[in-house]
C-alpha cells in the first residue's frame, strides 16, 4: 500500500515541474513518432 501522504510530501511542485521539463522532449518526440504525418509522393 503506497502512503499517499509521503509521497506527497517527497514531491515539490518544483520538483514535479523540473521532472516534466526534463522529459517533455522526449514526450513529445515519442508521440510525433508513434503517429507521423501521412505523405505520399
């Protein structure tokens, strides 16, 4: 059972917010590769 007041208490807002910008590239790159624009030539 996770204590959700621990967890809460370990994770700052700035934490939370560094975490996501740390990976919001990756995010994002992963998402435009899973689904690429259609082209056909």
């Amino acid at each position: 059972m996770i204590d959700r007041s621990a967890v809460n208490q370990s994770l700052t807002l700035e934490e939370i917010a560094g975490y996501v910008r740390a990976h919001i590239g990756e995010w994002l790159a992963e998402e435009s590769l899973a689904k690429p624009p259609v082209v056909y030539e």
